[in-house]
C-alpha cells in the first residue's frame, strides 16, 4: 500500500515542528529567567551615580601605595597580605572579605579572616566553594583609613 504526502500533511508537519521548537524555547527562556534574575544589586541606579566617588576613592588608595597579595594554596587555604609602599606590613584593625559569586547571589559567601601576623590574614575555603569567584574586601586601618580591594579568584 502506498501513502501520498498530501497538503493536509505537510501543514501537519509544519505546525507540529513548529510547535516543538516554541516549546523547547519557551522551556529555556523560563529555566534562564528562574535561574539568573538579572541583578547583581538592587540598587544598581544608585551605584552608577556613585561611580566618580569610587574612582576617587581608587586614586585616594593608588596615592596611599597600599597593595594586596592573595595566594590561594592547594590545600585551599586563602592567604591575604597586606602591604604598604615600602612592602613592609600594614596593620589592618577591622576586615571584611565576601566572595561573590558571578551570577548566583544566593552562592555569595562571607568569609572570616583569622590574623596570622601583622598584615597577613588566612581563610580556609569551604569544599563547596568552586568556580570563579570575586573576592571583595574592604578593611581599617588604625589610622581609621578605610581600604577597599577586588580581586577574580579561581577556586579548583
């Protein structure tokens, strides 16, 4: 027995690719859209305006000749060093280090630095903890001199 493709066969065909390939767009827009929403910040306007006051800041911490030195070792150990012009060590009174994930918030984490001599601090890394990150610290010194850093970090 031999089947003719008749026009009410081809549209059938049509239509049903067609309606496959919306479905499956359709399924990749909602998984996209429930997995990253966009944001960073919730106040991303306010912080665009704010951008001349971090520039400031950046040639404020340039003048100061303050640098930091990060080595992450393989026993995923976090070492931050904290150094003035002169290399020698800079005393840092108060310090907050979050590593941020690049598009999930929810995998943000804070980390707690634990003094291991003046000016160099050390924060053991979670297992969990994989992937590129961006490590944001911010610091006082005892001069009262707040200090900010980022630095792209690769966690094996």
């Amino acid at each position: 027995m031999s089947a003719t493709l008749t026009g009410r066969h081809v549209l059938t065909i049509l239509l049903v690719s067609f309606g496959v390939i919306f479905a499956v767009n359709g399924f990749f827009a909602y998984v996209a859209v429930q997995s990253f929403p966009g944001l960073e910040s919730d106040r991303a306007y306010r912080k665009g305006l704010a951008f001349n006051d971090q520039v400031a800041r950046t040639r404020a911490l340039d003048n100061l000749g303050w640098s930091l030195a990060t080595d992450l070792g393989a026993d995923r150990v976090l070492t931050l060093t904290f150094t003035d012009r002169n290399s020698g060590p800079l005393a840092i009174d108060t310090l907050a280090v979050t590593l941020f994930h690049p598009t999930a918030a929810r995998d943000d984490t804070v980390l707690k630095p634990a003094p291991a001599g003046r000016g160099v601090f050390i924060i053991p890394l979670a297992d969990t903890v994989k992937g590129q990150r961006e490590l944001r610290i911010a610091a006082t010194a005892p001069n009262g001199q707040a200090i900010e850093f980022r630095r792209k970090l690769w966690v094996d």
